[in-house]
C-alpha cells in the first residue's frame, strides 16, 4: 500500500511540476466532456417525440 501512495504522489508531483502536463489534462478532461455531450445530444435528437393525445392525434411532428 506504501508502494502505491509513493507511486501516486510521484505521479502528481511529476505532472504539477510542469505547466504543459497540467493543460494536456486539462484539454484531455475538456476533451471527453465534449464527448461525453455531443453523444448525449445525438441520442435525445434520435428519440421519437412524444405527442399527449390532448394535443392532437394527427400531429406528424417536424
């Protein structure tokens, strides 16, 4: 377990003490978050629009 809490913290001490490790995280995290809400996007356009009955019954959508 010492072994692991070394390995993290030379990790971290290794990416804070240079600047362009720091924003290649960070454009990495930005990176997937974009991903991650393009793809939600994709899948809400993707799904059939609900119509409540009250609204019409012939209602064709777009």
């Amino acid at each position: 377990m010492a072994d692991l809490l070394s390995t993290v913290n030379g990790f971290f001490s290794t990416v804070l003490g240079n600047p362009m490790y720091v924003l290649l995280m960070i454009g990495g995290l930005a990176l997937f978050m974009l991903l991650v809400v393009a793809h939600r996007i994709h899948k809400i356009r993707s799904e059939e629009i609900f119509v409540h009955q009250a609204w019409g019954a012939n209602w064709k959508g777009r």
